[in-house]
C-alpha cells in the first residue's frame, strides 16, 4: 500500500518498501506519487495489468527521472495506479480499480495517469509523475482541475519506465498550483536552450474551438480574455492538414503499430485478460498495416514543418484542453469511448508534431474543472510555465 491513507483509491496496494530521499534540497518537504510505469527500487512495476506485475519481480534501480526528485528531497508516497498497459484516457481500470477525481468525484478522472491525478486533485501528494502518449497527462489534469504538461517530446527521460509507443511517449506531471508545478519544472526541465521572447504571439486556432458546443466554449471565454489582457490580443490561425479525420487517423496508425510492437508479444504469448476498450483497441492494433504506418509516418513530418512554420519561435496556441468536462463516471463504455475518440481529434496536435502544451485548470462547468492549454514551439516547456506563473 502507499505510505499514506488512500482515500481516494489513486495507489497501488503494495506493501511498503523504504524509498531514501534527501533531505534537503530545492523539492524538499514536498511528497509525489509515481506512475506504476516507472520503475521504483523495492517495488513491482505493474503498468496496470495483473499479468505483467505477476511477471515483474521487485525492480532493484529505480527510473532516473524518479532519482532525480528524490535527491532534491521530495518524498515519495506511494505508486499509482496507471491504466492498463496505459492504452486508454478514461482513468477506469478494470483490475485495479477506478482513482477517484478529486475535483468531480462522480466523473471520470482520465487517464492513462488516472491515479496520478486522483492522488494529487484529493491533496494526498504535492505532485505526481504521468506519462503522456495520446493525452495521458492532458487529460486528467482538465478533467481533475490540475496543471499538467505534456513537454517536448524525449525532453524528459523515460529511461526505467514501460513503453507504450516511443515515439508519442513523454514523461509529465501534475500539481494543484502553477507556484508548486514550477518547481518541479526547474528541476525536470531546466532551463530552456532557446526561450520564448518577453512578448509572444497568441494564436487562436479556430478549427480546434469549433470542435467544442457553445456551453464549452463559453466557460473558457473569461480565461482567454484574461490571457489576452496579460499577453496581447490573440490571432485565428488554421492548424489542421487535410481534415481532422486525417489528423486522427494518422495519429491512431502511429500509435497502434507501436502498441503492438511493445505489447503484442507479451499479449500472444501470456494472453493476460485484458478491460473493456483496451481488449478492443490492442485487437485493432494488430491489424495496422505497413502501407498505414508509412502514410502517416510521412503525414507526421508534414505536420511537424507546418505547425513548426506556424508558432515559430515565439507563436503560442491557446485552445482547450478537451472537448467538454469529464464524462459522468456511470456513463457507458460506448460513450466513453466516443468521448475519447473526440478528444484524439484536439489532443493528437501535440503529440503528431512533439510539441508541449500545458494545460492550466482556469475554466469550469457543471461544477467540473475545464482545462484551457498552451502549446509551444519545441524546447519551450519552461517558458510555457513562465507564461503561466505570469499569469498569476
């Protein structure tokens, strides 16, 4: 079990192991939770799946980004719960159980990070390290009320930790306030080679706010003046190639090939019982041809140079985070699956061209947090939070 009382289901139940940290240091007095991804010295890596725990043995080094903020002081607490195999953005695990969102306890926390986020949205931890493929960190820090970023893709280390698909996956974290995000950020990103300039573009990008209904839209509408009055006037670009559909496709051929190249053995050999959805997707995933994964693979650099063209090295979208508010935790498996396919269409922007973006808990409705994010020329994770610590 973690090292504190988990009322809200967001760890894994294993027994306690000591976890050394420093201490002193610049996180020091601040406790984190890690994704069961992330190999942690005297503890199992599960990566949300009975089978591959079964298969894990206790890990005897533990993942160098988890290292690192245990020798500037923080205290680790505990592993969290992670979706299974981290191939889904709903926070449900059908093994495991479903994290509690701390924000909106009768709607889904999100995942793949779902624990990660019900652990620090119910003020068990300061902070907790996620994993971001197609919206894994994206996703629940909108639906929990976190700041959450997805960085440039491979600036933080995933040395130590399960894959999902290499060349979407990326290590991110959650907090409740952009003071105590900041400093993990100082120590995860360091300084960025080539920073925003002091006056950046803001950059509207039309096609994305079209995706949401007028009531979605209307709840960010106070948040983006407040940007707007912080930052400048915000201008309509188009970031879409081809179609949406195209977008997503693409994106969806990417990342299944690379599932089922991590996954698929383990799968045809063990045939571990997989959870609705996940069953389903790993199943799609075989089938992905070579001719698919060319298309898109070549679709990817298109879009990179596009989006690259169109930031800049001082442009910055302000879209939302998610199409709506978390989806009500009773809700059908098939609504919840449409749900995450509508959010592929927004969230697959950062992840084709392996941009950050920083989603920050500024809109709301229904009494549920709404996330508003910023996504960034490559490079420029810590002048996003800049921007954000700005804005107060």
């Amino acid at each position: 079990m973690s090292l504190i009382h988990d009322t809200a289901r967001a760890f894994m139940p294993y027994p306690v192991a000591p976890v050394p940290h420093a201490p002193t240091g610049p996180l020091s007095g601040l406790a984190f939770g890690v994704k069961d991804l992330f190999d942690v010295a005297g503890y199992p890596t599960s990566g949300g799946q009975p089978m591959m725990l079964a298969l894990s043995g206790i890990k005897t080094t533990t993942a160098p980004v988890v290292q690192s903020l245990l020798d500037a002081g923080a205290r680790f607490a505990g592993k969290t719960i992670t979706d299974e195999l981290a191939f889904s953005m709903n926070g449900q695990n059908a093994h495991f159980g479903s994290p509690v969102n701390g924000a909106a306890p009768d709607r889904i926390s999100g995942g793949s990070s779902s624990g990660s986020a019900a652990a620090v949205s119910n003020r068990l931890v300061d902070f907790a390290l996620g994993t971001d493929t197609g919206g894994s960190v994206r996703a629940p820090a909108s639906h929990c009320g976190l700041v959450g970023l997805r960085p440039t893709h491979g600036r933080v280390s995933l040395r130590g930790a399960l894959d999902l698909a290499p060349s979407l996956d990326t290590c991110g974290w959650f907090a409740r306030d952009v003071p105590t995000f900041a400093r993990v950020a100082d120590l995860l990103l360091g300084a960025d080679a080539q920073p925003l300039p002091g006056r950046v573009r803001l950059l509207w990008p039309h096609e994305v706010w079209a995706l949401l209904a007028p009531v979605a839209v209307e709840a960010l509408r106070e948040p983006c003046a407040r940007l707007s009055a912080a930052f400048g006037a915000v201008t309509p670009v188009d970031v879409v190639l081809e179609s949406f559909d195209a977008m997503y496709w693409h994106t969806r051929h990417i990342q299944g090939r690379e599932a089922w190249t991590t996954d698929g053995g383990f799968i045809e050999r063990h045939h571990p019982p997989l959870g609705p959805g996940v069953a389903e997707r790993f199943a799609w995933s075989k089938g992905v041809t070579d001719a698919q994964v060319a298309a898109a693979t070549a679709f990817r650099a298109r879009y990179t140079a596009l989006l690259t063209a169109l930031l800049g090295d001082d442009g910055v979208l302000v879209m939302p985070t998610m199409p709506d508010v978390a989806p009500l935790s009773a809700a059908p498996e098939s609504a919840l699956e449409d749900y995450r396919n509508a959010s592929i269409r927004m969230l697959c922007i950062a992840g084709l061209a392996g941009f950050p973006q920083l989603s920050l808990p500024l809109g709301s409705r229904l009494g549920a947090p709404l996330g508003l994010s910023l996504l960034g020329p490559p490079g420029r994770d810590r002048s996003l939070v800049r921007l954000a610590e700005q804005l107060g």
